[in-house]
C-alpha cells in the first residue's frame, strides 16, 4: 500500500502571503516522513451562488469558502517540484474542460522534465457547471469532450510529429518538445459514474475512488471491473487510489 497526502492548496491556509510557508513546510515535511505522492485540487474560480449538486458528500453542497484562496494547481506543481525531491506529485484531479488541451500537455511535460519523472495527471470531467461554462466549455459535452483531450494530450506527449482531427481539438504540422520523461505519464482518472469507469478503463492506469461510503466504493469497484473486462483490461493492471 502507498500512502499520498492532498495538501490545502485551498481553504484557510491557502489563502494570503503564508500559504507558501505552509505548502513549504507540509510538503517538505511529508517527503522526509516516507510518503509516497502529494496531490493538489483544482478550481480556477468559485461562484458566490452554486446550484450545481456536488457529488462527494451528502448535502451536495460545495464545501469550499469563496472567499477563501485557491492556489493554482499546475503552478502548485512547478513549485512543489522545485522543494522536493523524491516524492511524486499529481493533480487530484485537474478538471479536463477547465484548459486548452495543447497548453495542459505541454505544461505535463515540462513539469515531469523539471521535476525528473515525478508528475501524475489526475483528470476528472468536472462537475460545476457554473465554472465549466464561464471558461468556455459546452458543460453537457464535458465527457465526450474529456474523452477527445485525453486522447489529443497523449498524441502531443508521444508522437514526434503529433496529428489530431477531432471535434473539438485540431492540430497537425507541429512540434511539441519536449516529451515527458516518463513514458507513458501516468494519468488516473477521477469519477463514479459507469461512463467515468469506461475512462478509467480506456485511458488510466489508476482510478481516483471518491466515495460517500463503502457500499459507493463497492458499487464503484464493481462498474470498473466490469468496464476493464469489457476493454479487455486486467484489473491488476489498474491501480486503485481510495480519498477520504
């Protein structure tokens, strides 16, 4: 079993000129302890008036104070690869829909060079429509819209001439240097729905279980073991990270 850490890169303590003592200390803190990976959440804003349901509790209500900070995750990632040294570091998870999927590759593979092979691509669909839709993506074709950034995102990572013609990324003729230096990146997949157990079983090597409770974990489990024998996946090969 490995144990990671999900640091407060929002909330209380990261909000004003001490959040970066707090990320220094905890950071520096858990890798000197033996944990194995830190993670960092992803929001770009939050709405004052949310009426999207959040899914990981049982009010449905974000918990989050907007006015309290929320340090960008992939700038998280940059500094924590520069105060650390052997523990791995990953989004928990970045919201797909949230970024260009040319720049979001791009940004990977220079944080796993920078960092010498530690970075980790946790994705998720998203599920704040009030956030979705003020950056600029059709919120009901978030999943097949993932689906497509995943697949263009590992195009740039791996091919030395990256092509792409898909509904909603186009590329072709371009260089995306440098690559990462892990190859593949891992990428774990965040989600509880049976389309998000499709994803975890096409494109990750890990899936992000956020359950409410243990029957919705098992429930979970059992959607993805069916969805890796339908992709002809051994479920050993999917590694599993439970969050509280």
């Amino acid at each position: 079993m490995k144990v990671g850490l999900l640091l407060p890169n929002l909330g209380p303590l990261a909000t004003g000129p001490g959040s970066v003592d707090v990320m220094t200390s905890i950071a520096q803190k858990a890798e000197d302890q033996g944990y194995e990976s830190l993670w960092v959440a992803d929001h770009i804003v939050i709405p004052t008036e949310i009426k999207s349901h959040y899914p990981y509790n049982d009010t449905g209500v974000f918990p989050a104070d907007p006015e309290h900070g929320f340090l960008e995750p992939l700038s998280a990632l940059g500094y924590l690869a520069g105060i650390t040294k052997r523990v791995r570091l990953g989004t928990w998870v970045l919201v797909l829909p949230h970024r260009n999927p040319i720049v979001t590759a791009k940004m990977f593979a220079t944080l796993d060079v920078l960092s010498r092979g530690r970075i980790m691509l946790g994705a998720g669909i998203g599920w704040m429509e009030e956030e979705i839709s003020l950056l600029g993506a059709p919120f009901k074709k978030r999943g097949r819209l993932s689906d497509e950034y995943l697949r263009a995102m590992r195009e740039l990572w791996t091919n030395p001439d990256p092509q792409f013609d898909g509904e909603f990324c186009q590329f072709s003729d371009i260089k995306c240097e440098p690559k990462p230096v892990q190859n593949p990146l891992p990428v774990w997949i965040g989600g509880h729905s049976a389309r998000a157990m499709r994803r975890v079983a096409e494109f990750g090597d890990g899936w992000v279980a956020v359950a409410k409770s243990y029957e919705g974990f098992k429930e979970g489990l059992g959607l993805l073991t069916a969805a890796a024998e339908q992709a002809g996946r051994d479920m050993k090969s999917i590694e599993i990270m439970v969050a509280p």
